[in-house]
C-alpha cells in the first residue's frame, strides 16, 4: 500500500502485476483496502496479459493499455513469468477465486497483435529474468521495447536484440530508470539511451506528501 500511494505521488501511469502483487491474494488486490483498483480515492491502473481468472479466463486487470501524447501513442502491456504461477497460486490461497498464469509468448503475441497498429512504440513491462525476456524477443513480433524486472543492474545500456531495446531498471526500488527515446518525423524510434538514476542522499525530499506517507508507515 505504502509503494502504490508513493508511486501515485511520484505521477507513475501502470504497474505490472508482478509475483508479489499477490502476496496477499486477489481479494486484497481487487478490495477498497488496496489503493490499486478503479473504486479507491486514489487509482494507480494495473495491467497483466497473462494473468487470468481460473473459472472464466477473464484477466484479472486490463490486459494493456495506450497513452496518448501530442504526437504519439504509447501501447503497454504487462506479463509475469510462468514460473512464478506456484508461488502466486499459494499466495492466492486464502481466495475463493483462483487464478492462473498463462504462457507468456501466448499470451503476449495476442496482446501485441491488438494494439500494434494503433501505436507508434510498444512496451513491455516484463517480471522475469534476462534469459526469458531474450526469447520473448525472438519468438514475438512487434514489440519495441521490453523492460526486464529482474537482471543484472550494472547494465543500465539498452542492449539490441532482434530489433528490440531491452532495458533493466535495476533491483529493489533502488533507482529510477531514464529512458529517452528519441523518434524520427514519422514517429519511427531512431534510438533509445538508458540512464539509472541511484535514490540516495543526493535527492532532496521536496515532495512532502511522500514523506509524510514514509514517516507513518515507520511510527
């Protein structure tokens, strides 16, 4: 709760359901206790592809979203790799409603086959290690850049795979990562720099209400 009223103060537009989102079960994902769903004070949106409810097939959250610029459109979509299924299905016990996760190429590959055409840059929001973000990127068309939850956090430099920019924010919340993209007149991307940005003493705390959110999680 304390991370999603922060980013929401920090102005973030999605969060990837991830294995951890679960750690309390759906219920607590889809209650008015969690700040993380379309009937709270405060929305932060989510967005998983492969996430999915067992009775149904129905996504638990938006299976991805566009945001529009002046003179672009941005598709994102999210998924959470298969070998987490496990751990989300113990974590999700204490539900009636089951979950499942898909496979991720799957379920991926329809995702990108929906919005391709009504975006000028697709991202994909991807909690899984750098191995399986690679195959991603060979066995799935379409896609412009990936940015892999899990990694190596000394390679803040996009590496070029297959046509794809795959990026690594780095672990634990520890830095913030700078993505600059840069686009030609006809919003084809040219290049794209990387920059991780370390949240140490340096930042100033100018933003008060995150403070104020840091201090009564602490007492």
């Amino acid at each position: 709760e304390v991370a999603v009223n922060t980013m929401g103060l920090m102005s973030y537009d999605l969060l990837n359901l991830g294995s951890r989102e679960f750690n309390y079960g759906t219920g607590f994902l889809r209650g008015d206790e969690f700040l993380c769903n379309t009937t709270a004070t405060f929305t932060l949106p989510t967005v998983s592809a492969n996430i999915v409810y067992e009775d149904t097939g129905e996504h638990l959250t938006e299976p991805h979203r566009i945001k529009e610029f002046d003179r672009f459109k941005v598709g994102l979509t999210g998924i959470v790799s298969k070998e987490y299924e496990e751990s989300i299905l113990n974590s999700n016990r204490i539900n009636p409603r089951e979950v499942l996760v898909l496979d991720e190429e799957v379920a991926l590959r329809t995702e990108v086959s929906a919005i391709r055409k009504e975006v000028d840059i697709l991202v994909v929001l991807a909690d899984m290690d750098l191995e399986t973000c690679e195959t991603l990127v060979h066995e799935v068309e379409g896609i412009d850049i990936i940015i892999c939850g899990e990694g190596n956090p000394n390679t803040p430099k996009p590496q070029t795979i297959n046509g794809v920019y795959l990026v690594q924010p780095g672990p634990e919340g520890q830095h913030i990562g700078n993505l600059t993209i840069g686009l030609d007149q006809n919003n084809k991307i040219m290049n794209v720099e990387n920059k991780l940005v370390a949240l140490d003493d340096s930042i100033s705390d100018k933003q008060e209400d995150i403070r104020t959110v840091l201090d009564i999680y602490s007492a």
